[in-house]
C-alpha cells in the first residue's frame, strides 16, 4: 500500500539492511536537520530490537524530546490516523 505512494513519499527500509550509510539517507529522506553521529547509529543498529534497556521510555522524555519527536512524527501519523496527543504530555505517576 505505501509503496502506491511513489518514492518521493514512502520508502522502505529494513532494520536487517540498515547500515549508517541507508541511516544517512533516510535521515534525509525524512527532513531530519541534524543526523546521529556514525557511533550512534552503530550502537542503534547493534542493539535487539524490543530491547530498550539503554532507551529512554516516553515517561522519561523532556519536553523539548516530546517537541522533537512530535515535529518528525506528527504529521505522518496525522496522515495515517494515529493519536499523537498523549505524546505531547508528560507522564507521571
């Protein structure tokens, strides 16, 4: 279905595939002004997925992190249907 969309809107990128290189590109792709660093991005790429003992949870994110990710997220989501409002709130118990 998103590939319908054409190149210039939707791409495609497996985790199995992503080197820092297709990072790179896709970081671009996306508008992303200020890449990760090749360190980052290894250690990303390095890491199980679902296993998120060196991330952050959104519980744990600053405003300014709520801001950033609202920017890159939003209007995609948007598109697509997804409620970001409780992205733009801090959590607390």
């Amino acid at each position: 279905a998103f590939q319908s969309l054409g190149p210039k809107r939707c791409r495609v990128q497996k985790l199995e595939n992503l080197s820092h290189d297709s990072y790179s590109d896709l970081a671009a792709f996306l508008g992303a002004n200020t890449p990760l660093p090749k360190a980052d991005v290894t250690q990303l790429i390095e890491s199980r997925p679902n296993a998120f003992s060196n991330l952050p949870t959104t519980e744990q994110w600053t405003a300014t992190d709520r801001q950033e990710v609202l920017r890159h997220v939003a209007p995609v989501a948007d598109a697509l249907g997804y409620d970001t409002a409780h992205l733009g709130e801090a959590h607390h118990d």
